[in-house]
C-alpha cells in the first residue's frame, strides 16, 4: 500500500473544490521494491511522519500500510545512520506512539502501540500539563469526555476553507450559513447541543489558548472572529469534561483553533483555491490563498511566517469579501527544560453583508441583496509572549497577551442607516503549573492555574435617515458607552490514575468585576459577582483501544456589557449557569475510531440580548438532552483489497426544550434541529485523493413560540 500523501499543490486546492468536491493531493509516493534486509544509510530529515515514511517506503522497498487517521498530524524525528528495514522504521516512528507490525511479503502495518495487547501500565511517568495540547488523536482518546479533532489533512482534503464547514463535521454542532442580515464570512456562527448558533456567544473559542473574541467577558459574540483556515493545523472542540481549566462562556465547551506549526526543517509551502457556483445569477470567483514559510535551527531557535487571504464573493449579490491574515510565530529552545514562545497577528478585512430577504424577494431572485448599504469592515493586532519549563513530573507555563480591536460597518436599520465603530483592549496573564507524584498505588497529576484579564471597550453608533448620506463620525450619535471588566480566574483538579481507572476532582473559582458607562446619559452601571464550577471526569479503559468516560461540570456565561442596563435595575447581575452529565465509550485500534455518547445540560437562566434595539430576552430554564456518535473505519482492515477506501460517519439527536413556566414551556430552544449527521467514502491511490461527502439536518424553529408559519418579512417559521 502506497503511504498517504501530506502536502497539495496549489493547482490541486484549486480544482479540488470545483470538480465535484473530489480532492486531490501531490505528495511522494512509496513503493514496493524487492527489499533488501542488508542495512543502509539513510539521511531523513525531521519532518510530517507521512513524508517520513514516505521517503523510506522509496529508499528501503519495504510496503508500509496504514490508515491515515492514525499517521493525522504526526510528526517524526527524522532518521539518520545504517540501519535494516525493521531497525530504521521503529526508530522513524519513536515519539510518534505507533509501532510497525511485519506481516510477511515485505510489508509491515502501522498501528497504535497500544494496541498489541500488552496490560495497561501505570503512566507514572506522564505529565499531561495543558489538556489541550498539540490536539492529536492520542489527546481525544485519553480525554474524559466528548471531543472531536478536525486536523488540517482532513479539511483540505474535504475542501473546507472555512470554520463553518469544518465545525459542521462535528456531531453536536450546529454551524449555519453566514447569510442572516448583518452576517459576513468574518463572523462566527455556531451553537452545540442545541445552544443559540448566533455568533457563538456560548462557548470558550480560543486560538492558541488565547481568547478570540474581542471582549471574552463582556462582548463574547463573534461578529467579528480573525480567525483563517489557511494558517490553522487542527480545530480541537471539547464538548465536555473541559470546564474546570477554561473559561469564560464554556456551557457549550470549548473550541480550541490550533496554528500551523513551526517546521523543523527549512520549508515553503502555498496553496490557493477558488470556488464558484455556477446556478447563481450574481456569482464570481471566491479565491483563498495561504502561505507558511520557516523552519528552526540547530540551536532551538525557529520562527515561521503565516499568511491567509481571501478575495471574491459568493452566490450572493453584493457579497465582495477582501481578507488578509499575518501570524510571526517564534520559539527558543534554550536547553532541555526551558522555552521560549511568541505569536503576533495582524488581521484586517471588509465584506460587503447581503443580508436576509422577505418572502416575496426571495421568491423573485434567492441570490439577490435588497440591503446594498450594508457593509461591515475590522482589523485586530494580537501580541502573545509564553515560557515553559518541563521536566521530570514538572510543568509550569506562563503566558501573556494583548489584543486591539475596531470593528465597525454601516446597517440599514429601516428607518435610518447607522455605523457602529467600536474598539476594545484585551490584557491577559495566565499561568498553569502541574506536579506529578506517586502515592502508594496511586499516581496523581495536581494541577493548579490562575488567569487574570482586564478589559476594556468603547461603542459609538451615529444614524443618518435611510433615504440620506450614510452616517459618519459627524452625525447624529445615539449611543456612547464604555465597557470595562477585570475577571480572575483560579482552578485546581487532581488527576488520580489507579489501575485503570482516571479520576479527576476539580473546581473553577471565576470573580469578576464589571461596569459600563452611557456617555449620553451619564447613567453607571456597575456589578460585580463570583461563582464555583465544580467538576468530576472519570475514565476507565476496558482495554487498551477502548475506554468508558463520565463526567459532571458546572458552567456559565458571564453578564455582558449589552445587557447591564437591563438586568443591574432588576438586581439580576448574575451570570448564566448550568450544569453538564455526560457518559459515553470511545475506541480507537488504528483502523476502526468510534464513539458514541449521552449528555444532559441543565440550563438554570438563559439570556440573549439584541444590540440593535438593546433588549434581552429571558429564555429562562432550558435542557439540552441527546446523543452523539462517530465511526470512521478504514476498510483494509476488512479486505488487503480495499486498502486506499475509508468510510466515514457522524450523527446526532438533540432535544433542547424550554422548561421555563409560562407559554412557551415545552418548545423547542430557536435555532436548534433535533437530527444532524454527516456520512462519507474517500479513496486514495498514490498521488490521487477523491471524497463523496453528505450532509442532512432537519428543521428548526426561529423564536421561542416555535412560529411554523412563516412570516412575510421571514423573520419568524420552520426554518426546513
């Protein structure tokens, strides 16, 4: 079997998306010689374990077979020195936790080292440190709860340029069209578990571990999200089990966007992809490109330069996007324990917003704009500056932050047309340190954290009448206020690993301080509260490739700055919380990766606030109920003769209902479809990848009434 390609050219993003969704990559393919089992030399540089084994499939002509989930995002160390076939292919794949199995007529097949059969051993060694770590399969498996990684071989070979279609992939999550009114390809809409998808107030979104949204406190919607597919290496989204160590917003987890890596050898890649759709009478060509280049030195120091844009429009009228997203990464190395790390962004956009259409305009022509002055543009500058020491059972890591950013655009609001400018200040420190140690028969991790932020923001609206000028900063302002939050958060958990067991204790203390101040009016309103978030996740392994998890964690989303003046008169300065179950079973041997799992979340007072006419609506108790599951087989396991062939399938069931006494008890949460699921067959063959890829979801409703009728403006009824 031909090891799996890694790299795509960018003539090949480019047709891949246009030609029936197939994808296809160019990478170095191995194959089978005569082998000789006589050791040779070999000089393979450090690099993506498939071009590794690529490279070694060509100079030794051994036959390497595997599944490409397995190999997803490894890296190897390279191999240098004589060796024969079996001695240089287990030395390419130490680090990696896969080991090479001979199975006769030259081949070996790769598979996870624990799947041999060998008893499960006390990790006494292991220091998990950041749960979220480099977000490889081996951190799914050993994690307590529901979690999905999506790496970048995957959503390219998909055709995904966007987080909406990569979150769509996820059993849980629902991920609409940016097509509402007031929507633009930088925003971020998505709900899991039934959770409101609008602009995705109700998770913790990360980059890096840093916060995404431009005020994670106090403005957590992403109306503006700088985030680019084209310099990500994996999207990581923790449905459970993740409370205690990351916060705020976290009652619908947390998402974590993971950047491209710093090379370990010299290395330039590009790639560029341009998509059309050819049944629209308002379409051109959307193209988005990317680019990394860097590579590290022999003295640990290393660096890489990231760049994704975007130019075009979609099948929409008035839908012009121009996008530019620069990420200078940086790392030392100073010795074995201690490194140094740096990241900063600068990311800009504009984009013009179709917007939504009533019925009879919808009727007449779906791709058409009614809303041609609405247009949205930002920019955002991030600093981010870490150390960590790891050594023996010791982690520490510390690390800063700041972001700044304007967001801004014109709206037409029926009456008049605004422009909202608004700016925000994001400071952040956050420290994490864990200590392993062995007691009796027992082993413990003990981690303890702190995280400070202090933010600030100002929004400023000014309104000209819709049949005048657009507004500038020298008309008529009606809205003038500033925000400010400073938020401290502290956790500690226990891992305890006996036998096979993992039992971890935890709690999270969040006390946040917050105010905003109507320049207009010159009316404060202030408020300050604390809360604990208990938790406990419980992991059992039945065998080596396949484990039972459980866990219970509290969870809440923070008062935020549009909704102060609201609920402060009300003495309701609270935050939102609820309360998550979970229990579910994983397995994963290398060919055959599944899951299936129940959560319940009770949800004690839901909010959501309109910031166009600055109301809140008090959803009040809700439940989110259901079931996930996963499977993705590689059918060589079943037959030599269907090595290449993978199928692949999610689904989920979400019944999320309103449980608040009054009319509306017993309805469907808006924005929620009780069936979602995804299925799919890939192939691949030397240098060819090819993907059939299905979608389906079923219907929804757009407010709490669950209106079935839909309105003439098309603000309310069953969304199908």
């Amino acid at each position: 079997m031909s090891a799996r390609p890694t790299q795509l050219s960018p003539l090949v993003r480019t047709l891949r998306h246009v030609i029936f969704g197939a994808s296809l990559s160019v990478g170095s393919l191995s194959m089978a010689y005569a082998a000789d089992v006589a050791p040779k030399v070999y000089h393979i540089a450090p690099s993506e374990l498939e071009a590794a084994l690529s490279q070694f499939g060509r100079e030794s002509g051994v036959l390497i077979s595997y599944g490409s989930q397995i190999t997803s995002g490894l890296k190897s160390r390279g191999l240098e020195g004589q060796y024969t076939p079996e001695q240089g292919l287990n030395a390419l794949l130490e680090g990696t936790g896969l080991q090479a199995m001979a199975d006769g007529n030259n081949g070996f097949t790769l598979q996870s080292a624990n799947a041999v059969g060998a008893p499960i051993e006390l990790g006494a060694s292991t220091v998990v440190g950041d749960w979220l770590g480099e977000a490889q399969q081996t951190n799914v498996f050993e994690h307590p709860g529901a979690r999905d990684v999506i790496r970048r071989e995957e959503f390219e070979r998909v055709g995904a340029t966007s987080a909406r279609e990569v979150l769509n992939r996820i059993p849980g999550v629902n991920a609409p069209d940016n097509n509402g009114t007031g929507s633009h390809d930088m925003a971020l809409n998505f709900g899991i578990r039934g959770l409101n998808p609008r602009l995705a107030s109700r998770s913790t979104v990360l980059m890096d571990g840093i916060p995404v949204p431009f005020a994670p406190y106090g403005q957590p919607q992403l109306s503006f999200a700088p985030i680019s597919m084209g310099n990500m290496d994996a999207v990581d989204v923790v449905r459970g089990g993740g409370a205690v160590r990351y916060g705020p917003q976290n009652v619908g987890g947390i998402v974590n966007f993971v950047t491209r890596a710093i090379p370990d050898a010299p290395t330039l890649k590009g790639g560029i992809q341009t998509e059309t759709s050819p049944s629209s009478s308002h379409d051109g060509f959307k193209t988005t490109g990317n680019l990394l280049a860097g590579g590290t030195a022999d003295n640990g120091l290393g660096g890489a330069i990231l760049y994704s844009g975007v130019r075009g429009g979609d099948w929409r009228e008035h839908s012009d996007t121009e996008i530019d997203d620069l990420i200078l990464k940086g790392k030392y190395q100073i010795d074995e324990a201690n490194s140094l790390n740096a990241m900063a962004q600068y990311y800009e956009g504009e984009a013009q917003m179709p917007g939504g259409l009533n019925v009879a305009d919808y009727d007449a022509d779906p791709y058409q704009s009614t809303r041609l002055k609405d247009k949205f543009w930002g920019r955002r500058t991030m600093f981010n500056f870490g150390y960590r020491y790891e050594q023996d059972a010791r982690v520490f890591t510390a690390n800063t932050f700041f972001t700044k950013t304007l967001r801004s655009g014109y709206l037409d609001q029926g009456s008049f047309v605004s422009l909202s400018p608004r700016e925000y200040w994001v400071r952040g420190l956050e420290t994490r340190f864990s200590q392993g140690f062995a007691l009796g028969e027992t082993w413990h991790e003990v981690g303890v954290g702190y995280r400070y932020v202090n933010e600030a923001g100002h929004e400023l609206r000014y309104r000209e009448p819709v049949t005048g000028e657009l507004p500038t900063t020298g008309s008529r302002n009606d809205r003038d206020t500033r925000g400010a939050t400073e938020a401290h958060a502290f956790y500690i958990d226990d891992r305890i690993d006996i036998g096979k067991w993992t039992i971890t204790p935890g709690v999270r203390y969040e006390m946040i301080d917050t105010a905003q101040n109507n320049n207009l009016t010159n009316a404060r309103y202030q408020g300050d509260y604390s809360t604990a978030l208990p938790a406990l996740n419980v992991l059992y392994h039945l065998t080596d490739t396949w484990n039972l998890y459980a866990n219970t964690e509290g969870s809440f989303g923070s008062v935020q700055y549009s909704q102060m003046p609201n609920r402060v008169t009300g003495d309701e300065v609270k935050p939102e919380k609820a309360r998550t179950w979970e229990l579910g079973t994983r397995y994963d041997n290398g060919n055959l990766r599944a899951e299936i799992g129940a959560f319940l979340i009770n949800f004690d007072n839901q909010y959501d606030s309109n910031q166009t006419n600055d109301t809140v609506i008090a959803r009040g108790e809700t439940r989110h109920q259901g079931i996930e599951t996963s499977v993705n087989y590689a059918l060589e396991g079943l037959n030599p003769a269907l090595a290449g062939y993978d199928v692949y399938a999610t689904y989920a069931f979400v019944d999320a209902t309103i449980r608040e006494d009054g009319p509306n008890k017993g309805n469907r949460v808006p924005f929620s479809s009780k069936h979602k699921g995804t299925m799919g067959v890939s192939y691949t063959e030397g240098p060819w990848k090819l993907n059939l890829d299905s979608s389906f979801q079923s219907d929804q409703f757009a407010d709490n009434a669950n209106t079935a009728a839909e309105s003439a403006d098309g603000s309310t009824g069953k969304i199908p």
